[in-house]
C-alpha cells in the first residue's frame, strides 16, 4: 500500500437546486462533521474519500455519478 491519502474512487455531486449540501463524516471510533460544501444549482464537486472521511452525507436534490452508477436523491428516479 502507498503512503497516499486518497482511499477512494473519485465521484461527482451535481447540485439539481440551490443549496444542495454536502458533508463530510470523520473516520475513527467518534464520527464527527468535519467539512461542509453549499452547491448552487448545476455545480459539480469532485469527490473522494481520504483518510479524514468516511462517508458523506447529501442534503437536497442532487445526482451522484460513481463508477458503480447514477444515484439521484429524488425518490422513484434511482
């Protein structure tokens, strides 16, 4: 293994509104916020996991693009 911080495929958040936000969750025993991004409508973040974070957390209508998919935050359009 690399002494690299990424530990992640690379994914993309488009925000489909204003105000879309994205967090992100700490690693470790206590999961903590550590970092917040407010997307306006049409913006895309570029987005990996490192060793600070675990996992992210979407609020608002937004499409994820990941290797595995399309994901969309508006219910019926998964």
């Amino acid at each position: 293994m690399s002494d690299s911080p990424v530990m992640g495929d690379y994914f993309v958040i488009q925000a489909k509104e204003n105000g879309v936000q994205v967090i992100g969750l700490t690693r470790g025993s206590e999961t903590k916020f550590h970092h917040a991004e407010k997307l306006d409508k049409n913006e895309l973040m570029i987005a990996q996991f490192t060793e600070h974070t675990s996992a992210m957390k979407i609020r608002g209508n937004a499409t994820l693009y990941t290797k595995h998919g399309t994901i969309s935050t508006v219910s019926g359009e998964l």
